[in-house]
C-alpha cells in the first residue's frame, strides 16, 4: 500500500535534508531499527503522460532509520 513519506535525508554535514515522496514499506528491520522503502507505482512518480516506471525507478531504494521517519500517511489515488 503506498504512503507518502517524510524523512530527513542523512547526509554528511549537521545538517540534514527533509524530503518526501510517495513510497511502498519493502522491509523493515527492528533490531537494526531501520526501514527500507521503494517508489510507489502512482502517477506522482511517473515520467508523464500514463508511463510506467523504468527500470533505474523500479530498482532504486530507500533506507532510513526509524528516527528519520517523521510522518507517514496512506496515499490514495
């Protein structure tokens, strides 16, 4: 089920990145507190005009630690 997700993006300086988009939970990892999303199948995603996602898209990953996670909520179509 998709849901638009809100992270703070990890980088190397102190400061950090909040971000957002619309993901798909693929694993989550509760000794290792942390969570692995992917890109939701929804036309917010997609190239344009009804495309599908390419390959690159379909293959890319996110993975966050529980505290990077500040708010994630069902996306509907």
């Amino acid at each position: 089920m998709a849901m638009r997700v809100q992270y703070h993006a990890e980088g190397d300086g102190l400061i950090s990145d909040q971000m957002d988009g619309i993901f798909m939970l693929e694993s989550v990892d509760i000794q290792a507190e942390h969570c692995v999303w992917k890109l939701a199948d929804v036309n917010e995603n997609r190239a344009g005009k009804g495309r599908p996602l390419n390959r690159k898209q379909k293959d890319w990953r996110l993975q966050t630690s529980f505290d990077a996670v500040m708010k994630a909520t069902l996306y509907l179509d």
